[in-house]
C-alpha cells in the first residue's frame, strides 16, 4: 500500500477509475466502516480504493487489505479552509475518481468531491448536503447501528434495512503483519514467549465511558493470578496515562507496561494483535481488537452495546443495563458512575477467564 499527504500522482490513460472513501474523524468509526470496503470490492473489483484520512485515523486504513492508498488531510480539525479545500480537490481531480464515499457528516468533506468534480457522490445528508451528495442517504429512527449505517452506502438508498440484510454483512477486518508485531514487541521489551493481555482503560467521548482504575487493576490481578507470567499492556493516548499509571500501581511487581503515550496507532495495533486477549472500554481501541478478531471483553455504561458492538469470534459486551443507561453524556449526570462502578472486576473475570482458556498462550495475530 502506498501512503502520502498529498495526491500527487496523476492517473494515467486508460488506468481504471478509482474511488474514493472519505474517512470518519474517529478511530472506532474508521474501523467500524471497514466493511464498507469490502462491499465495494466485491462490486468493484477492478478499481482501486483509496482513503482520506486524518492523520489521526490514518494507520488504521493502513491496516486494510482492500485498501491501495491512504492519503492525509492537511486541513486543520473544525476549520472550513475553503481555499485549501478547493485547491486540494485539484490534485484529487487529476486522479480520475469515478465516486466519492463521504462518510462524515459535515458539509466540509463533502465541498471536497464537489469541487474536485467527481460524478458520483455518495453519503448522509448530513448537515442539508443537497447538492454536494448526488446519491443522498438517510438514517432510521433510532439510528442504524454504526458498521450498517457505512455499509448501506454501498447499495442504493433504501428506508429501513432488512434485519437479515445486517445480519449478512461483512465483518471489520483488519490485519497485522508477524514482521510488524515482532519489530515492536522487541522495540517496547515485551517478551514474545510469555502471553499479553491488552487493557484500555481510556475514552475519548468522556469520564462516564471509563471503569475505573482500580477495577482494570483487580482484573489484572487476576488474570497473574492464572497465568503468572502474563504482560499486562496498557494502552492508550497521552491523556491516558495518568488512569494507565493509577493501574499500574494496582499490580504487582513488574507484570503491567504502561504504553500509554508511548506507542503509536500502528504501535498499537501491532500489540493488540500479539494480545491473547483486550479488555476495552467503549473506544476505538476496543473496535480494531475486533477487527483484528482479538478475543476481547467491551466494557459499556453510558452507551449502548448493541449500537457498536465487538464482532470477533470471541467476544463479551458487558452491560449493566441500569435504568439510567444508555444516558450518552459525556460525565455521569446523576453523579454515581453506577454503570461502570458497579461493574465489577469479578463480574469481568467471569467473561474474561474462559477467552483465555480457550486462546493458547502462545496466540498471536497474523496476516
């Protein structure tokens, strides 16, 4: 796959025409759009698929087999930057795209495969994007869950999709390659023989999606407790690491690693991939676990587990599906945490222990 800022590269005659994927600005959405691709490979064989990522987001196309160029937006988040944009979409009409995927919302990114004059536009309406989008989708109420809601631009608009039709789409896909987890297990002193088990205890919608600290921590304890020699890794951004360091302090000797901040995106995937299992707040950490079909446990409070769930061949989502919930706010409106709180280490061990069981130590991701 070839990975650039900007779209250089003119198409040459008679070179088939490409399309082009807008990404979401979230790293779960991104994932959760994969199977977006698929689809229109299937449909498409021929015709290269290329992404428009922030820089963000990007390494996790990049992880994407249907995917033959990943290239960066240069615009500032939240800005408008409407001469920026017009002279971007130049070097994108130079490209020969036969279609445009837009799967943001706003009206920015859908000026971009307007002014680059590409025929086809697809997406959501959005903010009143009439025009901009030529092929206007529409969600349901309530609102389709996230890996159909992508899929269904691959077919013609359709009002209410049919609960066999979600049940046949494809699953998030994504893959790391052996090279790729040995370079970073080896560059961050993970041992490749003793097992991982990956924790993420950030989010980044808000406090109310977090169990808390000392919860992940009784959970690592007793995951030592069946298999001393486990790597405990905490992931997560820079704003992660206080809560992955309050973990940490809850485990003894030298078990937990505390990444987060450490590692990059692609650093990430590669040790979730290595990873016998992920414990995962509601976050994009927990979808490209799925994606890379980790067994994994989803912790949910404040959102509903059943409007982005895990698809991996082993796979909890744990919900106390208290009165309050799913409240979707971004702290605890009533002030108690009980959703999270109240979901005990115990209670996560019980989904948690057979995954590991059923993995063998030695487990790894693959290509």
């Amino acid at each position: 796959m070839k990975e650039s800022v900007l779209p250089e590269k003119n198409v040459t005659a008679g070179a088939a025409e490409r399309i082009l994927v807008i990404s979401p600005n979230w790293i779960g959405d991104a994932v959760m759009a994969q199977p977006l691709l698929q689809l229109l490979r299937a449909a498409h064989p021929g015709r290269p698929i290329d992404v428009l990522a922030p820089p963000a987001v990007s390494p996790v196309w990049r992880q994407m087999a249907e995917v033959d160029e990943v290239l960066e937006t240069p615009f500032r988040h939240g800005a408008l930057q409407l001469r920026e944009r017009w002279k971007y979409a130049r070097l994108l009409r130079r490209r020969g795209y036969a279609e445009a995927y837009v799967l943001p919302n706003t009206i920015k990114y859908a000026l971009i495969p307007w002014l680059a004059g590409i025929r086809r536009r697809v997406g959501y309406k959005g903010e009143s994007r009439h025009g901009l989008i030529n092929v206007m989708h529409r969600d349901e109420t309530p609102p389709r869950p996230m890996v159909a809601f992508y899929a269904a631009l691959a077919t013609p608009p359709q009002a209410v999709q049919s609960a066999a039709g979600r049940a046949a789409l494809p699953r998030p896909r994504m893959a790391a390659s052996v090279a790729q987890i040995a370079a970073v297990c080896a560059r961050l002193g993970l041992d490749p023989a003793r097992p991982i088990v990956a924790f993420a205890p950030g989010a980044e919608f808000g406090g109310a999606k977090r169990w808390p600290a000392a919860h992940f921590a009784g959970l690592a304890r007793a995951v030592l407790e069946r298999e001393g020699g486990t790597q405990i890794v905490l992931l997560g951004s820079p704003k992660d690491k206080d809560a992955c360091a309050e973990v940490a302090q809850g485990v003894p000797g030298a078990a937990a690693f505390n990444l987060a901040g450490a590692t990059s995106l692609a650093d990430a995937i590669a040790l979730i991939a290595a990873s016998a299992a992920v414990v995962a707040n509601d976050s994009g950490l927990l979808h490209i676990a799925s994606a890379l079909n980790r067994p994994v446990v989803a912790l949910y409070g404040p959102t509903d587990p059943d409007h982005a769930p895990p698809f991996a061949d082993l796979a909890a989502s744990i919900s106390l599906r208290l009165a309050c919930a799913p409240c979707r706010q971004r702290e605890c409106p009533l002030g108690h945490q009980d959703c999270m709180v109240k979901l005990t280490p115990e209670l996560v061990w019980r989904s948690l222990q057979p995954m590991l069981a059923a993995t063998p130590a030695h487990a790894r991701g693959h290509v």
